[in-house]
C-alpha cells in the first residue's frame, strides 16, 4: 500500500504553535497549483508510479485556501499519473474556510474524508493560540460538516495549553461531543524551535503547562472518549469503529509515500533489488554518495521554499530535493517498536524478525516481561502494546527498550 501526501503552504495567519512549512501571502497560488501540477507530470513513468495508491493526503498549511476547481485539476494529475485505487482522499480544512456549497464541490471532485482544525472551542484559547477562526465559526463548520454528504471526518483538539484547566478541557470536549464526529484526533501542545510561542516562552512570557498536569489531561480526554465508544486506536487518535485513518496507517506502518509540494517529506523502501536499483539511477547525483547496500529506505524532501519551487518548476526533471538519506534496517526495527508502541496494534516480534531482519535481545526480552509483569505492557503471541497505564509513558517505555 502507498500512499501521496501533498502540502499546500498557504495560511490565513501563523498560528502561534505551529512549525510547519507555510507562506500568509496569498498573491501566487494558482502559480503554486501550476508548478505541482508540473511536479506530478515529471514523475510520470518514474518507479513510483507503479505501486498502487490507496490513500491521497492534502495537508498544509491549509489546503481549503485553494478552490475546489484547482484542487480538482490537481487531483486529476494525479489520477493521469499515479495508479491511484484510493481508500481515502483527505483534505485538511480550518472552520474560517467551511461553507456548505466548497464542502460539496470538495465532494465532486473526489475528496472523502475531512480533517477539521477546530482545535478549541474556547476564545481564549484560539486567541493565544492565534488561530484565524473564532468558536462561533467553528461550530457553524462543524454544523455545516454534520449536514453534508460527508460521513467521514475527523476533528483536531490540543489540549496543555498553559493555564488551561481540566474543567475547560471538558468543556471543549462536551463541545465537540454534540457534533458525534467519527473521529477526533487529540495533540498535547508543544513548543516548537522558531515559533512565536518558543520565543513566548524563552522570554519568560509564557510558562508552559506541568507535565503532570498535561498528562492527567491526556487520561481525562482519553477516558471520556473511550467511554463514549470511540477507540483509542493510536496514542493521540480515537476512532468510532470502521473510521479508523488509513493515511496515517501508512505512515505507521512503513507503507511507501511520496510527499509533493515544498516541504513534504518522502519515503520509499523498494520492495526488491531491481526496484532499488531503479530507485537509485532515478536520478544523477539524487542519492549521490549512498551505496546500495546502505539504502534499506530512502527518504527525502523538497525545500522549503515556495518561490523556488514555482519558479523550477520546468526543472523537475533535474530534482528539487533538499535533504536525502538512507535509512539503515537496524533503524526502521527501531522505529517500528517505536511506532508500535504509540497504537494499540503494538509491535510483533514476528514481524521484526521476518520483515526488519532483527531480534531482541535478552536485555530487551528481560525489560518486556518486567514490562509486562508491571502492567504497562500487554502481551498477546508474539505481539505486544502498551496498556493504558503504559500509554501516559509510551515515550519513556520506547526509549527504555530501545536503550
Ligand atoms: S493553520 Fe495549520 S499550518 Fe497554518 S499556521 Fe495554523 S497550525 Fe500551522
């Protein structure tokens, strides 16, 4: 299974948390839309056309500032180019973007699932976090989603915000829960290198939340939502049965993905020899100084520039990647028992032997049982996942096994 992430840079305003890679100017979108039009057109033929792609990912920035005729010609690049035999289309959308009459346009131009940015319902809270919408727009959005065609969407929460209490917490989710969505993706807020609120904080402005405090609002959020029959599916993702996300799957699950726009990110693990080798004479100097016998996976990414990428956009050919490298056997094992840990799937001693080539050893298998003895792990076969208990310390646990 693969999948297509593509990143479309433009927001409203920066949001105060936010690290990804965006532009607030708004004057050279359809000049974007050309160039990653282009971008599609230039891998036509490549080796990565070839696998079938189940799941199409727009994500930004906010996609739902492009319209839907220019979301709709990307999409059918795509479908010219790519083997697509899609389980899900996605778009990423903020409530200031929503209206019943886009949210039906992005239906006929194939998109499935929706994932809202709601994030808050409370005006203090999106006003520190400086997002674009306020609370009356994000249940107008919400209403608008409840009322369309579509059934499958997801809805964004960040909780931890400094200041933020267990009470207005619950407000929030009591909120979101008269809307029934399928899904709710919850993160806990954190300070990323170069945003406003690092610089909040490094100024003393702004004292970020207690861990323990963040955690207790982790458990509080979870058990409210598992009792209200959504499944914690992964550690930040709960999911009424059969809505579970399948884009992410990939992801978790080392599926290939090929990241289009400036600032995606791409991975591809060639599933034979021949494969990688056509892999790495895909371009001159593209995996320059990579032996083969090192390259397990590659990953790689565009630049983060959105005036370089419209104005290359003829060179497409020639590669625009910024950043490759090759990701060795021992580190995809690692990531694996990492990755597992965060879903309830959890990872498979089976599947690390066979398909990672690794085995744990007796330091490893010792800390597991204790792990297990403790309650923090629970083993099923050769699988193991963390319990509810491990999940508060899902990220201490990886470390501690991979230690
Ligand atoms: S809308 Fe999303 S991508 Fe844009 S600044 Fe806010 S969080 Fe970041």
């Amino acid at each position: 299974m693969s999948g297509i992430y593509v990143h479309i840079p433009f927001c409203k305003q920066a949001c105060s948390y936010c690290d990804f890679y965006f532009v607030t100017k708004s004057d050279q979108k359809e000049n974007f839309v050309l160039a990653l039009i282009a971008e599609i057109a230039a891998l036509e033929g490549q080796v990565f056309t070839k696998e079938v792609v189940r799941s199409v990912y727009f994500g930004g920035g906010t996609p739902s500032l492009l319209s839907a005729d220019q979301l709709g010609r990307i999409i059918s690049e795509l479908e010219r180019v790519f083997s697509l035999e899609l389980d899900e289309l996605t778009i990423e959308m903020n409530p200031d973007n929503v209206t019943s009459d886009y949210l039906e346009a992005l239906k006929d131009v194939g998109f499935d699932r929706i994932s809202m940015g709601v994030q808050s319902f409370s005006e203090k809270s999106l006003i520190f976090m400086n997002r674009a919408h306020d609370r009356t727009q994000a249940l107008q959005a919400l209403q608008d989603i409840v009322t369309s065609s579509f059934e499958n969407y997801t809805v964004d929460l960040i909780y931890g915000q400094p200041d933020q209490t267990s009470t207005e917490l619950q407000e929030d989710i009591d909120q979101l829960m008269v809307f029934n969505p399928p899904h709710i993706s919850a993160y806990a807020l954190t300070i990323e290198h170069n945003t406003r609120l690092a610089k909040q904080v490094e100024l003393g402005r702004i004292k970020p939340a207690d861990d323990d405090e963040v955690a207790d609002q982790m458990d509080l959020l979870a058990t409210f939502l598992v009792n209200y029959g959504l499944e914690r599916y992964e550690v930040s993702s709960f999911a009424k049965a059969g809505f579970q996300a399948k884009h992410n799957q990939i992801y978790w699950s080392h599926g290939n993905y090929l990241g289009l726009g400036p600032g995606s990110h791409s991975f591809w693990w060639p599933k034979s020899p021949i494969e990688k080798e056509k892999l790495m004479g895909y371009d001159v100097g593209f995996f320059r100084g990579l032996s083969s016998e090192q390259a397990t996976a590659l990953r790689w990414s565009n630049p983060k520039d959105l005036m370089g990428y419209i104005h290359k956009k003829n060179e497409y050919q020639q590669r625009l990647y910024s950043l490759v490298e090759s990701t060795s056997e021992l580190s995809l094992a690692e990531e694996y028992i990492w990755l597992g840990l965060r879903t309830s799937r959890g990872f498979d001693r089976g599947v690390l032997s066979e398909r990672y080539n690794y085995e744990c050893n007796a330091k490893q298998q010792n800390r597991l049982e204790n792990l297990v003895n403790d309650g923090k792990i629970s083993q099923d076969g050769e699988c193991f996942s963390l319990t509810r208990e491990g999940i508060r310390l899902a990220d201490y646990i990886a470390l501690d096994l991979l230690s």
